[in-house]
C-alpha cells in the first residue's frame, strides 16, 4: 500500500492528499486498457478518457469499487480528479 509522509493511510480516501488508500488488492480486474494511463496525473485526463474510467466505475457491483480503487492504486493509475467524488459517494453507499 502506497501512503505518504502526509497521509496516516487509516482511511479508504485521504482528505489530506486526495489520494484513495488501501489494502493490497487480492481481486483482479480485467481493464488493462486502464494500465496505459500509468503515471498520469489526475487532472490531466481528456473527457474521453474520463469516460473510460467512468464507465468501468458505473458497471461494477458496490462491493467492488474499494478493491478496484486499490487495484488502479498499486498499478500507479490515478482515478481521474472529476470522478473522485462520485468514487467516493460509491463507497459511503456501499458501506450503509
């Protein structure tokens, strides 16, 4: 698990750098056309390709979505800046 000097790394998101944090992924999810945008920085992201990431998001069960967002972590793919709140909003649903 990746966590910063600024980050305690208790948290699924860090409110301090914007960062999802968690355990090792032990699932294995089939979007390897995400592995392309190794490296990239968040904001950097053409609409298109916030679709992608959109779209694997959305089509995923509830369950899923904290393993996933550790999966892109470890794989050093970094969700896109404008789908980091509705990543976010999946999770609380998913812990309720």
């Amino acid at each position: 698990m990746y966590v910063s000097s600024e980050c305690c790394g208790m948290h699924t998101f860090c409110e301090k750098t914007g960062q999802f944090n968690g355990p090792t992924a032990e699932n294995y999810f089939e979007d390897e056309e995400l592995d392309r945008f190794k490296g990239r920085s968040s904001d950097s992201y053409s609409d298109e390709e916030i679709a992608e990431f959109r779209e694997v998001l959305y089509t995923m069960r509830l369950d899923e979505v904290s393993d996933w967002l550790s999966s892109l972590l470890i794989r050093e793919v970094n969700l896109p800046d404008s789908l980091k709140d509705e990543a976010i909003i999946l999770l609380e649903e998913q812990s309720q």
